[in-house]
C-alpha cells in the first residue's frame, strides 16, 4: 500500500479524521461526504481517515482510508475494518476511533472532526454525536474521549472541527483549550451539507500550517454556500490559546453588572432583545453583547468591562464568515445568555460542569442568576 515503510505508516503532514456519526437523519449526507473526500483524495503530505456509522447503509461502523489518486486519477474509500454495530454517543467509540486514527496515520499535524448535530452544550439528548439507537455525547465526555486517546498538552490537535450545529460558543471551545490549538465550527445551524470536504482536503495538501487551514476551510465553507445561494451561515475558526483571557473577561464583565445591578437591570432587559441570536435563542452573539453594553450602559466600570472583553474576543477570533442578513451580527464566538427563567432554570446545572464555570461564584454566572432572580 502507498504510503507504508517496512510496514509501518510513514509520518505526513497532516491527517484529516473524520468522526462520522450518522445512524441518524444525517446518514445520507455522511456517504455524501466520503465522496467528497475521494473526489480529492489524499496524497503524500496528507492521510485521510474516517469511521462512519450509518442508519441502514450497512451493519455496524466502518473505518475507512481515503486513498491517493490511482494511475487514473481516482481516489478510493479502502476498508480497515469493520466493526460491530457501535453507539456513536458513547465516548468510549470516540475514544476508540481517536486512538485508531492517531496510531494508523503518523502525523506532524492532525485534524479532527467530529461530525454530527449538535446544539451547543444545553439540550438532553443531541449535544453531538447522537445515536438514533443509543445516547449523545456532551462537551465533558467529548473531552474525556479525546483526552483517554492521547490528545493533551504534548500532542494537541492542530484543530479540532466541529461540523455540526450551533458549536462555536465560547463555553464549548474553551472546554477543549489544552486538547487542541484551532477550533472550527459554527455559531449557526449547519445546512445539512455540512462541511466541503473536498475543498477542505484540498487545502490541506498545500496548507503552511494551523492557522492558514483553519482560515481556507472557514473561507471554503462560506464559499460553497454563496455558489449555492445558500444564506444565514456562518463558520469561524477561535485560537483556544487565548479562550482563558476571554473567559476572565466575561466573568469580570458579570461582576460589574451585579455589582451595579440597579443602574443596569432596564438597559440590560433592552439589550437583551436586539442582540444577534442564532436558532436557539438562548444562544447570542458575544461581541455583539459586549458592544452593546459598552455603547448603552454609562457605568464606568461596566463599559470598562465590556470594551475590554470584546477586544480580548476579537483576538480569540482566526476567522469569522458569514453569509446573509440574518447572521450579520455573527462575530465568530456565541455565549449563553438565556431570554427567559424557564430555559437558563433547566440548563444552570449542566452549564456549571464545564471548565469556563471552574472557578468559585463565576461572575457569569453571578449576573444570570440575578437577571432571571
């Protein structure tokens, strides 16, 4: 097989694995993408890699490689193995598929793709990888996956890529900071075509390094769905080296909103109804929020907060498209800000397991509490 030195894979540049849980309603657009991916094909600075579990295509999960061009110019999805049905809401499958694709491909620089719905952090059932005929998978057990497969300090993914609904909120890509340098993915619903995966494995041949293919694939992603006439996308790529600086600034900004709460409640309920949302609600634009409250509150110490915590999300930001009026507001990082008690109620406990809320009494946290108090 290309590719192989007495016996063993020879080291690339990069490997592209792609996670695909797809025993679902998305199980067709998963085939679709493995076409994709031969339609390129890998080379040699490239591995390309895929587990796929599909809703009726065939029993149980298959692993693929994606082969270089042949002598004619076609790429092929090889069989590694097939595997027994899983349930792709198990961390344990992820885990087991991080692992293989790290042992099986060698590379300077990997990319790892988690493919699937998602909704952020806060639903019951579908955060992502969800499995029609098991469970899903939340940002703890996604973390936990990767971390059991060797991802960490030493070894980061060059990007970790969300091609799923609504992933790009600041909460959930902090979760991954000492996993991963890049996190691609978007603060919107997905169309169901997901990610160009042709054009990402494109990119990926003639990429200088991290940043510059997190960029091609927000730029080709957004390009795709202007050829399409698709609008209201969005896809952005958030350096998670400096997702701690935003982090303390959005909690800082949460203790000067508190701190002079009575000054703020009116102008904070009136903010809270223009901000740039997405297709849950509760899910608003960060800079967009951090603007706002710099531009309408006149209390020193909240404006303070707030211009500083848009500028430290601005340089959290790689790459940020967007694509119709609906997301003109879309900045590349979405955090949670919840319009009504009911929904901020229900989903306060789960918020409060992940790694932006580590701290004791986060100052988020601190002023949501007051605003639906």
């Amino acid at each position: 097989m290309a590719g192989k030195l007495d016996g063993v894979q020879k080291s690339k540049k990069w490997a592209v694995l792609a996670y695909i849980a797809g025993d679902n309603n998305l199980s067709d657009a998963g085939l679709e993408d493995i076409q994709e991916m031969c339609e390129v094909g890998a080379s040699k600075d490239v591995w390309v890699g895929v587990e796929i579990d599909t809703y009726g295509e065939h029993t149980g999960s298959i692993r693929y490689e994606i082969t270089e061009p042949d002598a004619w110019g076609k790429a092929h999805r090889t069989v590694i193995e097939r595997l027994p049905e899983k349930n792709s809401g198990d961390p344990e499958t992820l885990r087991s598929f991080a692992e293989w694709g790290v042992k099986r491909f060698p590379a300077k620089n990997r990319v790892l793709v988690v493919w699937n719905h998602g909704s952020g952090f806060r639903t019951v059932r579908r955060d992502i990888g969800y499995d029609d005929f098991g469970s899903s998978l939340d940002m703890p057990e996604v973390e936990q996956a990767l971390r059991r497969a060797g991802m960490g300090t030493k070894s980061k993914l060059a990007i970790l890529g969300f091609d799923a609904c609504l992933m790009n909120m600041l909460e959930v890509v902090h979760h991954f900071r000492t996993l991963a340098k890049i996190a691609v993915g978007s603060q919107q619903t997905e169309p169901g075509d997901g990610w160009p995966y042709d054009l990402v494995i494109a990119a990926a041949k003639t990429a200088s390094g991290d940043k510059a293919l997190a960029k091609k694939i927000v730029e080709e992603y957004i390009r795709s769905y202007d050829k399409q006439g698709t609008y209201d996308v969005t896809q952005s790529a958030i350096d998670l080296s400096k997702t701690e600086a935003v982090v303390r600034r959005l909690h800082d900004l949460g203790n000067a909103l508190v701190d002079s709460y009575d000054k703020c409640e009116d102008r904070m309920k009136g903010i809270r109804t223009k901000l740039q949302v997405f297709e849950m609600a509760d899910y608003v634009d960060l800079v967009h929020l951090a603007d706002s409250v710099a531009t309408a509150i006149d209390v020193p110490a909240v404006r303070k907060a707030a211009s500083a915590l848009s500028k430290s999300a601005k340089k959290c930001v790689v790459a940020n498209g967007t694509l119709g009026a609906g997301v003109a507001n879309a900045s590349g990082l979405s955090i949670w800000f919840p319009p009504d008690d009911d929904t901020f109620l229900r989903h306060r406990a789960k918020y409060m397991r992940l790694h932006c809320n580590a701290a004791a009494n986060p100052g988020w946290v601190r002023f949501l509490d007051k605003f639906h108090g």
